[in-house]
C-alpha cells in the first residue's frame, strides 16, 4: 500500500517523444485508470512505473522514494499483463509462486500466501493445472494471483481483459474492482475501453497523444470534458461537434441563453465549436429548434434509439432518444434542442472554454 | 557478451582463420618437403583449372551429384506417392522407411561395397550367372553407378519424408475436386499435386546437391577410393586427396577456395528460396 | 465393394490397393536388402561368404562374430571405438546445443554493439564445412596438439548455425512479455534462461538433439584426418580401416557385424523417438 506519485514524466524514442510531460499524485488505495485511443502512450506511461522503460526525463515516486532507477522487482509493484504472460511450463502454483520462489521466500511461507491468494480467486482446484488447461477467465485469474502473492505497494495492469469475450469482461471487472478495493492496493489500470475505464476508476487519466488531457474522477471528465478530445473519447456514441453557422432557427436564442459570457465572448470567433452529447439533444417541433436535421437512418436498440442525421452544413449528428418514442424515418427532416446547461464551447484549439 | 564466446570462439578459431589459411596458402605454393613456400598469386588457380584431371573432377562432381539427386529424390517420390494413397498403413510404411537415414554414408559404402565386392558380392555373383562380369574396381561407369546407388540409398528416406509431408500437406478437397472433374489419377498427378509439391521439390532438389556433394565423401572413400583412375573424384574428395595423400597444400588450398565460392553460391540459393516461402 | 461413385477416387480398394502396397513392399525390400545381407554375413563364417553365392539365411555364428568385433576387433575392440563414437556424437550434439542456445539467447534478448555482426558472422559459418576447410583446421588442430583426442574430434564440428537459427526462431516467438514478467517476478536475465526459456524450449532442444547426434555419430572424413591412433578411430571411420590392404581377404564376418554395431546406435534413437526425430528435420531444415 503506497502513494505514487509522476512528477513531469517524460518519454523519447530517439527523437519521437512519445509521453510529453504527466504529473500526478495518487493517493494509497486509490484507483486509477489510464485510458486512450492506441498509440496514445498509455502503455509506456505504465511500463515507464512498471521500470520496464527507461524514463527519458522527470520522477516516479512510490511513497516518496525515487525509483527511477531501480529494477522492477525492486520498486515493490506487480503487473498483470494483457495476454497474462503466464509460463506456460509451470503448473499455476509454481507461476504465482515463481516471484516468491526468486526472492527466496521460505517454503511455508510461499504456499501459504499462494493458497490464500488462490482462495481469493476461486483457483483452489486447480493449482496443479497448466496455463493451457485454463479458460480465459482462469488465466486471467491466475495473472492476478502472481501479482497478489507479492503483496506489492502498487498494482499495474495493462489491458488485462481486452482477450475475454464481452459477458466474462463485465464480471472480471467487478472481481477487479472488488479485489483491490479489498486489498486496499494503489492501482494503476491501462485501458482503451472507455466503460472500463468509468466503472473501475476512482479518478482517470484521459490521454491523447503523449498529453494528458484530462485527469479526474470519471463522471466529472464526462460532465466537464476539457478538450474536445476527451469529449469525443468518453461516453458512447460520441460527443457532436459543429460549427455555429449549423445553427440556423432561432440562431438568438439558442447562442445566447445557454451560454456564459465566456462562451459567448469566443462563441462567433471562427473554428470555435460547439459540443453536445447525444442524449442531451431531444427532437422537438420545428419552429422552436435550435438545430435542424435529415435523418440518414435510426437505430432502435431497444431501451433507447440513436437518431443519426445531418445538419444543413453537413455535418454529422446523433441524437439519443427514449426507446418508446416514435421511430424516425429516413430522409425525415427533423429539429432538435438541447436541455439546458448541456451545451460546452470549445475554442479553436479544442480547449474546453 | 560473455554468453556469445564460446561460439565465436570457435567459429574463430576452426572456421574463420583455417578459411583465411585456405585462401592465403592458395596464394603460395610450398616445396615437397614444406619449408619454404613462394608466392604465385593465383598460379595455384591458373594451373588448377587447366589441370586435365581438376576439370574432369567438375564433371564427375557434376554426373554424380545429378545422378543421385534425381535417383534418390525419384525413388522418394514414387514411394511418397504410394504411401499417400494409402489412408491406412502410411505411417508402418513410415516407419520401415524412414531409419536408413540413420545409416552413415560410410556404412552405406561398405554394405553396397559388400554386395557388388569382385569375390564375395553376392550380386556381382548373380550378375555373374547370367553372363555380366560386374567389376567397378576397372570399369569407370560401374564404379560411378555403384557409389550413386549406395549415396541415393541413404537418401532416400530423408527426402521420403519431406514428400510425404508436402503430399499430406495438400487439402484432399483439391484432390477430390480434381477426381469429380474426371482426372484419373495420372492426371491428378501431372496437373494438380506435382505443380503443388514444386517448392518442396525445389527445396530437396538444393539440400541433395548439398548433400551429394559433401556429405558423399564417406561413400566413395570406402568404395572406390576415387578410382579408377579418379573416375569418381569428387571435388571434395580432390581436396582430400591432394591435400593429404598428395601433400599438395597450395593446389589443396585453392580447391578449398573453389568449393567456398560454390557452398557460398549454394547457401545463397537456399536462403533465397526459404526467403520466398516466408513471403508466401 | 466399391460403389459406382467411387471409382476413380483414392480410397478404392480394387487392383490398385494392392499394386500400391506391393510398390511400397518392394520399397521397403530394396532399403532393407544391403543390411539383411549384412546382419546374415555377420551371423556365418568367413567360409560361408567367400564361397559365393553367401547363404540369405542367418548362420549360427552370431555370438562368435559378435564377441570377435566388440572385443578384439581387426586393428582395434569395437567396444573401444564404439565408446569412441558415443562421447564424440554426445559431445558435438551437447555442445552444439549448449553454445547455440547461449548465442540465440544473447542475440535475441540483449541490444549490444555488434550484435548484427556476430549474427552475421555465425550465419557465414553455413558456408563453410568441414570438407571445404579441411587442411587448415587440421592443422590448427595439430598445431593445439589435439591430433588423437576427444576434444580435436569434438571442437572443430561444434559451431552451429543452424541450431543457433533454430533457437533464435523458436525464442523470438516467446512473448516479450513472458521476458518483462520474469523481470517483474525479480528473475535475472541467467534466471529467465534456466528457469523459463530453456524447459519451455526442451522439445525443440529434444528434437535438435536426436538429429545432431546422428550427425555427430556418422561423421567419417573428419575422425579420418585426425585420428591416426586406432584406439581413438570412431566405429563409423574404423570399419573401413578394417579393409585389409593388398589382396588379403577382409574378414567379412567381423565386418558385417561391426556394420551392424555402427549402425544401430543412431537407428534406434532415429526410431524410437520418431516423432521428435521428424519434428527435428523439418524445424533445422527451415
């Protein structure tokens, strides 16, 4: 159990910086999720604390202690990996208890916490397996006891379900949450899967590009996303996004009641943009609209259905409406609105005004 | 790295500086008794390719390794193609075939060498019965036949298995395609598996000409020496002979060089065809 | 009976069937043929072969042929050249594996300088056999005076490029993060080697094994060169040393059965581990 702590992270392969400059404290036994597209750094970033990378310039910081230079079984943390990097030689006892086994721990000692750790997964019977006699889920169990057993200060996991089939995700996800809740360890968590990435954190990293656009809890980044990155990347379907000339009825009302005088200030300067959530727009009768739009097709997937359409200009926008109302044809031309207090300004460098 | 020098030790040490050596003392050439040697740059070469018998060796080199290529390679094919047709029963066939490559090349000499021998050999004996005086130790195209059929023998259980392997390797679908169109099994062949079994062919067709050449020493030193009257000197056997029995080190030398530019050509050859089929 | 719809189609069992056993039995017949004559000369007495033609039935002097080989032999025991052959094969199989696999792990997971270079280097190796090097290394043999010795027979033949390429293959499929969560366990780059590379490698090195051997078993020109004492002649070389020079008539019996022992050491490994055997061809064939 331990703070960690990134004090101005910074990664170059050769020439291409890859990270641009992180800063975080995180708090013992808190949760944290590192999320973007791939390619955005996330994964150096962990392997950077992890000390399977070299850190080109800043500090990593568990509990106070700089650990830039050490060794990863030095820096007291444990990794899952994304495909569990179990060996595939060793039966499940001998690959939780390999780190132990190396650091020579006594005997007694090792199968103790072995079984403990096997208890806590549900692997009890089959400690004498092989890796390639487990299912997914087993693997990735077993992937989480070799971390346990060490009883690291930090736990690292790099996309540790993104090789389970959609329903075994959901249920790994709470056994994660549930599991390091309980144990109380500082976790750091590499995902692209945005509902991952909701669910799980106490406060997430939102990275694009080497930058850390945003780092908070997660509904505050879904309710107040600071670039149009983050408001595009979390919550599903996508943020819209368009221009002010795409707001053609009643252009007054609909530029100045919802927005502050900040956003009104940048609100007609060019490449400003407007963003809207999907389930903030609602269809509504076409004389009181603020945007007007033809439909291309709707989904109805049941609870709700996603209404995508085209605003005069021409750009594309999707509306997520209850379910029960009635289902919108092709080729309709439709006006929506947006609640109140829904609407964000980005200006022209996507920065969240 | 320390983990890598045993290796480069050796590979020093017994490849890098006697390949060095051969190409160095290729450019000298010594006295009979080795105490002086004089520089001739590449008299060594000049004199070795108009050598009568240094040219006769590349032919010999030439029928030989052709010879048992196509032989041992045939024999493979036609037993490859039989045991394929079988659904049962392949891998006993399998089994029977296989272990004659565990037979060095020298015992292969010595056990055909026993079989055609002038005064014992039984078929030199039967051969004898009806009318035909079998003897390889004067005639020069018996000599040959014998050492190709006692190289190919060896060989054939090594390329049996590659064969067999490429035969299975192809869908039966395509077969049986083949076979509802109307192809009897001659056509089958012709059209569809052999073009199918081409880049296993080729690759056996490169390792056998590696193999007749270099692997075939063992043969024909226990059979026939090289004779009669070198009519099966190999190149490699050449370098053997004039190295140590003729003490000829500069000849010996640039024969050396010679065959590490056809080794080289040859592995080159190689890589370029497994470089191919990665690509596939 | 066949049906009508099958006529044409490989699994018929007409004329065809049996002509395709009867291909593969005279197949069979014609590989087995040389060593059944050789096994049934290694059974008679010399007076038996050189009254031509030499029976096709196994004579009853097995034991005495067997015990004239293995013990007194022509210019040595076969016994003592059989040891001979078994220490060299072990050694060039053993040391080509070790070395190999000490190189492949070197190059595949540590970045140092020149390391393209040593790859190269061993990769030239495939260009120069034994044959074609062969003055030279005898005398650099001769100059370490290691004419007569185990480690002259061995050394010279234990640099591989193959088996380094093979390993190197078979390691560069080994997840990188199998290597990142040893390191994370705590394990030293020796203790990922022992403790993970080399078990998960054990088949491929049991496969490489069994071809090596063999290899190492039936070299003949090199254990020609340089063993000029008898008692270190290998049993593949020494049999053809048996050949009585001038006109004497060689002492087949004694001949044949040394055949025989020369030949089933590596047929029994070839044998009993087939699969591993053909496993090892095609992996150090590609």
């Amino acid at each position: 159990m331990a703070t960690l702590k990134l004090d101005g992270l910074k990664k170059s392969f050769g020439d291409t910086k890859v990270i641009h400059g992180i800063d975080i404290d995180i708090a013992e036994g808190e949760f944290i999720v590192i999320v973007g597209p791939s390619g955005c750094g996330k994964s150096t970033l962990l392997r950077m604390v992890a000390g399977l990378e070299t850190v080109t310039s800043g500090e990593i910081q568990i509990n106070g202690v700089r650990v830039n230079d050490l060794e990863p079984m030095d820096r007291n943390i444990a990794m899952v990996f994304q495909n569990y990097a179990l060996y595939p030689h060793m039966n499940v006892f001998d690959n939780m208890a390999y780190g132990l086994k190396i650091a020579k721990t006594p005997k007694p000692e090792i199968a103790e916490r072995v079984q403990t750790a096997a208890k806590l997964l549900q692997l009890e019977d089959f400690l004498q397996r092989r890796p390639r006699e487990l299912s997914g889920g087993q693997r990735q169990r077993v992937a989480m006891g070799r971390a346990i057993v060490r009883r690291p200060a930090v736990f690292l996991f790099d996309e540790p379900l993104s090789n389970l089939d959609a329903k075994l995700r959901v249920q790994m996800r709470l056994e994660i949450r549930e599991l390091q809740r309980s144990l109380g360890v500082t976790a750091l968590y590499v995902t692209h899967d945005q509902v991952e990435a909701m669910t799980l954190a106490d406060r997430m990293i939102v990275m694009n590009d080497g930058v850390a656009d945003q780092i908070g809890a997660p509904l505050d980044v879904y309710k107040n996303p600071a670039t149009t990155f983050v408001a595009g990347f979390i919550g599903s379907p996508a943020t819209n996004f368009f221009g002010t000339d795409e707001v053609t009825v009643n252009r007054n009302k609909a530029l100045m009641s919802a927005f502050s005088d900040a956003e009104r200030a940048v609100l007609e300067k060019p490449a400003t943009m407007i963003g809207v959530r999907p389930e903030h727009l609602q269809v509504c009768e076409p004389h009181d609209a603020y945007l007007t739009l033809s439909v291309n097709y709707s989904e109805a997937l049941g609870a709700e259905t996603l209404i995508h359409g085209k605003l005069p200009m021409g750009t594309a926008i999707t509306i997520r409406q209850n379910g029960h109302l009635p289902l919108p044809e092709g080729g309709q031309e439709l006006g929506a609105v947006w609640s109140e207090n829904s609407v964000m300004v980005f200006d022209q460098n996507g920065k969240r005004v | 790295m320390l983990l890598l020098l045993p290796q480069v030790l050796v590979t020093v040490v017994f490849f890098f500086y006697p390949a060095g050596q051969a190409i160095w003392q290729s450019l000298f050439i010594s006295d009979p008794f080795g105490l002086k040697s004089q520089f001739v740059g590449l008299g060594n070469f000049e004199y070795l390719l108009a050598d009568r018998f240094y040219r006769a060796s590349f032919a010999t080199t030439a029928i030989f390794s052709g010879l048992t290529t196509v032989v041992s390679m045939g024999v493979a094919l036609y037993l490859a193609v039989l045991a394929d047709r079988l659904i049962k029963g392949s891998g006993v066939y399998r089994t029977l075939l296989i272990w004659p490559y565990a037979v060095a090349p020298a015992v292969a000499g010595v056990l055909w060498l026993f079989m055609f021998n002038g005064r014992v050999g039984i078929v030199t004996w039967y051969l004898g019965l009806m009318g035909y005086d079998w003897n390889h130790v004067l005639n020069d195209g018996e000599a040959m036949g014998l050492v190709v059929v006692a190289s190919s023998w060896g060989r054939i259980s090594y390329n049996f298995l590659f064969f067999l392997a490429g035969l299975q390797a192809i869908p039966k679908s395509v077969i049986e395609a083949a076979a509802i169109d109307g192809a009897q099994f001659w056509t089958r062949f012709r059209t569809i598996i052999f073009p199918l079994l081409s880049p296993v062919t080729f690759f056996l067709l490169v390792v056998n000409i590696v193999y007749a050449f270099f692997e075939t020493f063992g043969v024909i030193h226990t059979i026939t020496s090289g004779g009669p009257q070198q009519a099966t000197t190999i190149l490699v056997y050449k370098v053997f002979s004039d190295g140590f029995v003729g003490q000829d080190l500069g000849s010996s030398a640039a024969q050396s060089v010679i065959l590490l530019v056809i080794v080289g050509a040859l592995t080159i050859v190689q890589f370029k065809f497994i470089e191919r089929r990665v690509h596939y | 009976m066949p049906r009508a719809n099958e006529s044409g189609m490989v699994r018929k069992r007409g004329v065809g069937y049996w002509l395709t056993h009867l291909g593969l039995i005279i197949g069979v017949l014609f590989i087995f043929f040389p060593i059944w004559l050789a096994f049934v000369a290694s059974t008679v007495s010399q007076q038996e072969i050189v009254r031509p033609p030499m029976p096709l039935w196994p004579g009853d002097q097995f034991i005495e042929n067997y015990t004239a080989a293995l013990f007194s032999g022509v210019n040595v025991p076969v016994a003592k050249m059989l040891l001979n052959s078994l220490i060299m094969a072990l050694g060039i199989a053993l040391g080509k594996i070790v070395i190999s696999l000490l190189s492949a792990f070197a190059i595949v997971y540590f970045n140092f300088p020149g390391r393209r270079f040593f790859f190269w280097m061993i990769f030239l190796t495939l260009m120069l056999p034994v044959e074609v090097r062969i003055v030279p290394t005898f005398q650099v043999i001769a100059n370490f005076g290691m004419l007569n010795s185990y480690s002259g027979l061995i050394f010279p033949l234990i640099a591989s490029a193959t088996a380094t390429f093979l390993f190197r293959q078979y390691f560069m499929t080994v997840p990188d993060e199998l290597a990142e969560a040893a390191r994370v366990d705590g394990a030293r780059p020796m203790q990922f080697f022992w403790h993970i590379l080399l078990p998960m490698s054990r088949t491929n090195i049991a496969a490489l094994f069994v071809i090596l051997f063999i290899y190492g078993w039936n070299q003949y020109l090199w254990p020609l060169l340089i063993t000029t004492d008898p008692e270190m002649n290998t049993i593949v070389m020494g049999i053809r040393q048996m050949f009585p020079s001038g006109d004497d008539v060689a002492d087949w019996p004694v001949i044949m059965a040394t055949s025989i022992l020369a030949m089933i050491p590596p047929i029994i490994v070839v044998i009993s581990m087939q699969k591993l055997f053909i496993r090892g061809l095609v992996d150090s064939e590609k």
